[in-house]
C-alpha cells in the first residue's frame, strides 16, 4: 500500500479524534516542545524515494482548552554523493578526449518555518489533529569534478566546480498526534504528519516525530 495514502488515513482517524474530546478537564495554556524523528521524502532522479533524520521545536498557546494554535521550526538535510568512471568528453565537433572517473556532491540544509492550527482533546491521553502552512528554505551546495584527464583535454576539464544557491518554497501540511502528560509540567508527544510543498524536484514529505513537551500556566 502505498505510504502517503496510508499516512492520510492515519491523520483523518488522529483528527476526527481530535473533535470529540476524551474529557472535559481543563489542560495547560502554553507549551513547548523538543521532538526528533524520521522524514522519508519522493525526490528527481536519481535519488529517488530516501529518509532522513530531522529535529523539531515548536510552542503551543491553547484556546477554549481545545483550540491550539502552534508555531513550529524543523531542520533536515541530505548530502547525494555520486560516483561514475570512465567516460569520454564530447565536444561540439566530437570527442575530445577521456576521464578516468569524476564525483558530483549535492548537500541540502533544509529550515521549515511553520504555522498550525489543532484540535486537541483533553484528559490523560490527549488526542490532536490538524493542519497548517509554513516556509522552506534549502541551503545548497554543489560541488562536481572529474579525474584522469587525457592528454587531448583542456586541464581545466579536472578542475573541480563549485556552486551555492540559497531557495524557498511553501509546504501545506496535514498533522496528527497524541500527547501523554507525565507530570503537571512534562509530557511525552508523538506526532505524524503528510506535507506537500512547491518544489519542482520533491513534492511529498511523510514525518514521523517523538519528544517532549514542557507545559507553562
């Protein structure tokens, strides 16, 4: 089954949890929470489907004990290192000569800025659910170089190339979790969430997160 449709599942159920309330006792106003965990994305060719670890910290006001509005910040990043061999240089009038082999590194810094708005029930076991949009900005570096040039090529040909480039785009996300108070002031929560962004090359991103949350009057 294919996991993006599976996680949309998820999510529906974590929300229409949220709607119904476990309880009716009131629950802390403001809360902040560390979490780490999994994101497994769908990128261009030749990366194709990857995971990678990802941090998160977020703040919760909660309005009407059942309204939550919650700013979040994560961090992720992936370095694509490709290696290839022999190959010849074909220039406009032919071949031009041979390389022995050359490497291309592709790393990404991703910082996601975001916005949610949840439902979250009350009671021991608080159940949460909802959506939101946010902001992603991808520090990337791009470096490719070749080695072994033949006689017949330009020196330069093995010279390395270096590029950076700084981008944004938006991601729309649907959330849902459960929260567990252990004390009046700590907590453990879970979240999983399905994003979509505006990226040319990756389009769909399935979070799986866990960590703790600090409760303030």
């Amino acid at each position: 089954m294919d996991l993006f449709l599976t996680s949309r599942r998820v999510i529906a159920v974590l929300f229409v949890g949220a709607v119904f309330p476990l309880a009716a006792h009131a629950q802390d106003k403001v809360g902040i929470a560390l979490s780490a965990g999994v994101l497994s994305a769908r990128d261009a060719a030749p990366l194709g489907e990857f995971q990678r670890p990802l941090l998160m910290v977020s703040a919760q006001r909660v309005f009407w004990d059942h309204v939550v509005l919650e700013g979040e910040l994560t961090y992720w990043s992936y370095l694509r290192h490709l290696e290839f061999g022999p190959r010849p240089v074909i220039g406009q009038q032919g071949p031009l000569g041979t390389v022995t082999g050359g490497e291309v590194n592709d790393s990404h810094h991703f910082w996601n800025y975001g916005v949610n708005v949840l439902l979250k029930s009350t009671g021991r076991v608080r159940v949460f659910g909802g959506a939101g949009v946010g902001v992603s900005s991808d520090d990337n570096e791009y470096s490719q170089q070749s080695f072994g040039c033949s006689p017949s090529l330009d020196p330069r040909t093995c010279d390395e190339f270096q590029t950076h480039y700084d981008r944004g785009g938006f991601v729309f996300r649907a959330l849902g979790g459960v929260e567990i108070p252990i004390t009046p002031r700590v907590g453990i929560t879970t979240s999983f969430r399905a994003e979509t962004t505006s990226w040319e090359d990756r389009r769909e991103w399935l979070t799986g997160t866990a960590g703790v949350r600090f409760a303030f009057d």
